[in-house]
C-alpha cells in the first residue's frame, strides 16, 4: 500500500519511526515533509498528505503532530479526505470499519512509538464495513457538494 506521511515538527521525529515502520513493512511510503525537528506551521503539510490521498497518489494517509487535532482539522478541510484523530486501537478500527477514514491523524507527544505503531498497523489492515455506515458516508459527500456550491 502507497501511504501519504506528513507532520510539523512536533511530529517529525515519529513521522520517521512511522515510515521506516512501513518500509519495514513493504509499504511504499510518500513523504511529504516537515523534514526537521525546526518550527513550521502544520496545515501545509497535512493538506498535501490529504490531497495526495484523495487524488489518488497514495491508498491512505498519515499525518502526525503534537497533538494530531490541528492535523486532522487541517486535513479535513480537503474535499474528500476522512482524517481520524486516534489515540488507541479502537478508535482506529472504528474510524476505519465505520467511516472509511482515510487519513490518520496522531499526536507525538501523546503516544509512544511503539503504540503509534499499533495504532498505523490497525487502521491499515481493517476494512470499511460498508452496509448501514455507507449511507453516512454518502451523506458526507452530499455535505461536501453543498459546501462546494455555497
């Protein structure tokens, strides 16, 4: 799988734990920065892993701060993106099996590395549920083509 990472500084040092991770793990990873540990703004960067997923250049996302929350309201704000914010393995698997989130948003001074990695493998490997949670699904892209004509 083609996985789209991108993190302010406050999530780069875990950006790198998590894609050597995937490497690892035979995922073709997409760095689309920060590329150091020096102070930058995060939406930038989230956006882009954002977009790279609903464009089609990457399967899922990754995006990683302090936090996670900026980071996932920024990649939210790109048509088409399902950013979860998830801080164990539950929240992971829901926001996959329950609405198809395709973007994972973390935050690095919440998690150890070794439970962010968890949670990646976790929202990686399950699947949309479909049925009932379709409908919703469907409704959040009515949602977007209101917002767009707005």
């Amino acid at each position: 799988m083609k996985v789209a990472v991108a993190a302010d500084h406050a999530g780069y040092r875990m950006k790198m734990v998590v894609a050597e991770w995937l490497s690892e793990q035979g995922h073709e990873v997409l760095d689309l920065g920060t590329d150091s540990e020096e102070s930058v703004d995060y939406p930038s960067f989230c956006a882009a892993a954002a977009r790279a997923v609903v464009l089609g250049e990457a399967e899922r996302g990754i995006v990683l701060g302090g936090s996670g929350q900026g980071e996932a309201i920024a990649a939210n704000k790109v048509r088409g993106a399902r950013a979860a914010l998830c801080h164990n393995e539950w929240t992971a698997r829901l926001a996959r099996q329950h609405n198809d989130a395709n973007v994972l948003s973390m935050g690095a001074r919440l998690l150890a590395d070794h439970y962010a990695l968890v949670i990646v493998e976790v929202f990686l490997s399950t699947g949309f549920e479909g049925g009932r949670h379709q409908g919703r699904i469907d409704q959040l892209r009515e949602i977007e083509t209101e917002e767009r004509k707005a």
